[in-house]
C-alpha cells in the first residue's frame, strides 16, 4: 500500500523522532483511540512518514492519532485523535 | 541552545559489498551500548549547507557496544542509502542515534520457537538475531523464510546456510533461481510459513520484515494459518 506520502511503515520507524520528546521508548507506550476505542502499543500503529516528520494512525480505524513535527527548534507532537497515551511499565 | 538528543559521532570503519546493491558498513560510535536484536538506529546525515537527512536502519549485530554493524540495500535516487552503499569511506563521520524500539526484538532467555520471514533486505534484523542465538549458547528453535529475488541478491546467504543446529532455513526465489533448484520462481505461499514445531499451538513468536506489500501479505498468510495477530510482529520499511 503506498500513498502519494510514501509506503505505510509501523510505529517503530518514529521511535527516533519520537525520543526526543518522551524520556521512554515510545513504541512501547500504549495509545488509545479517541475514535474507536482501539488499545494498543504504538509500534502496531500505522505511519506514514514525509520530510517534515510522521502521521500515526490507529491500525483499526485509520483515525489519526498522533502527529509528529521535526521542527529545528525541537520535535512537536499533537495528538488529535489520541484519548491517551501511557508509558511503558518501568523496567 | 541547540537541544540534540542522542546523536552520536560514527566513524566509519569498515565497508565491505554483500552483492551488487548491498553493503555492510561498520562504525564505531563511542558512547553507543546495549542493543538488543531486532533493533535499529537512526543515521544522519549533514550535507556541507547544512541540509540534513535521516534515515533508520536495522542493526547487523547487537551486543557489541560502542559498534555499529549496518547491512544497506540501495535505494535508487535515495538521499542516504545511495552515500552509504557507494561513497561512504573508512574515516568518513556521521551521526547514529539508538538503539531504537524495543518491539521488534529477541530476548535470548525466550525459549518459545520463532518464525522469521524476510522479504529482501527485511533480513538484516534477523542476522542480528541468528548471530545472538549462536553467541548465547541457547537453542530456541528458530526457522528462517527468506524472499529474495535471485540468489545474486541473497543478503548473507553463506552465513544463513552455514549448518546451525536448531536454525531451518527456507529460501523463497520470486523472480530468478539459483541453477539446479527444484522449482520455478514464485512469490511466498502458505506452504512455505507453515512447518512443524512452529505453528500456533507451539506458541510461535513470530517476526516479519520487508517491504510494505511484502509485509503485509506474509502477515495475511501468517494470520490465515491461525498465528494470532498480537504474536506476529511486523517491521515495514520505505525507500530511501
């Protein structure tokens, strides 16, 4: 499946952006979908990636759950359709 | 302030071809330890205006600290790989930040027998995996599908077919086989996932890397099969 974005990829390709914004493996986090209530680990999302960061959609529902900027003065994460977002079970 | 969080300085050290697209680079990257198989890095690079690109690439070989082994396939009109495959030089600098994620990974202490299916260099992340079971001594049965095109662009077919007690291996040739090969090319079947000892019953963990389309047919079949969703771990990679 591509889009004119590039090919679909799973949440583990933003496990580098996304560490510089959470002091966690953020694959490993858990998100649950605002829209259809969908509970699982970001690295079983689906991601689509572009040179200004990633899009993170629920493998369920395709609703965008997360968006991730690589801005120069700092990664930004929005999280439209995420209800939340949990870290991983301390080590 | 610049806030950089977790690049490293990476020194190329070595860089030998694996066919006529691939190569294994290896660098040494002081201050980089801990990496578990399965898992990847990010790698940078700045062009002399500035303009930088990253990619990510699935670690060769985990465990060894303060190395980074790294298998790259082309991609043609790539803004990384293209440098990496050809230009990249013993001395060059670049950055690596990891390692990276901790779900698509192996853990030697897991006797539970795993299914690895590899679509072209989806296999890289698996040569990790193979290299720490022969390192730690243990023998979870593992079994290797790997599609490849022609057996020219086989990533490190001597060393999967090197004899490994435990390790079966089963090589998918979808456009060109080797001479004397008992079938005609064909894409990946159900014929080929299925085996005995790694099924569901037996609690298979299964791992699947490739490019997208591969991915997610292997992981349609491996479903069909009756290997739940939740144990069928997938990594897709993109361009570039």
């Amino acid at each position: 499946m591509t889009s004119p974005d590039g090919p679909v990829l799973d949440g583990s390709a933003l496990a580098g952006l996304l560490s510089e914004v959470y002091s966690f493996d953020a694959t490993l986090a858990v998100v649950r979908c605002a829209h259809c209530g969908h509970t699982d680990v970001l690295a079983r999302t689906t991601v689509h990636l572009s040179a200004m960061g990633g899009v993170v959609r629920c493998a369920t529902c395709t609703a965008v759950l997360l968006v991730v900027v690589d801005r120069p003065d700092g990664a930004r994460v929005s999280s439209p359709g995420a209800a939340w977002v949990q870290a991983p079970p301390r080590p | 302030m610049t806030w950089q969080t977790g690049w490293h300085v990476a020194t190329v050290v070595g860089a030998r071809p694996l066919t006529d697209t691939a190569r294994e680079l290896t660098l040494a990257v002081p201050g980089f330890g801990g990496a578990l198989p399965g898992q990847h890095v990010d790698v940078r690079l700045t062009a002399p205006d500035g303009y930088q690109a990253t990619r990510a690439y699935s670690l060769a070989t985990a465990g060894v600290d303060e190395r980074v082994d790294l298998v790259v396939d082309e991609v043609p009109d790539g803004e990384v790989s293209p440098y990496l495959t050809h230009d990249a030089r013993p001395g060059d600098q670049v950055e690596v930040r990891g390692p990276l994620g901790g779900y698509f990974v192996w853990h030697d202490d897991d006797p539970a027998p795993v299914l690895l299916v590899a679509g072209g260099s989806g296999v890289v992340p698996f040569l990790a995996m193979l290299r720490a079971r022969r390192l730690s001594g243990r023998r979870a049965p593992f079994r290797l599908v790997c599609s490849v095109r022609g057996p020219a662009g086989a990533i490190g077919r001597d060393e999967i077919d090197s004899p490994d007690p435990g390790l079966d291996v089963r090589w998918v040739y979808t456009r060109e086989v080797p001479p004397g090969w008992p079938t005609s090319p064909a894409r990946i079947t159900p014929d080929d996932l299925a085996a005995p000892g790694f099924g569901p019953a037996e609690g298979t963990d299964v791992f699947v890397c490739g490019p997208t389309r591969f991915v997610e047919t292997a992981a349609e079949l491996l479903t069909g099969l009756g290997h739940p969703s939740a144990r069928v771990r997938t990594e897709r990679f993109g361009g570039a």
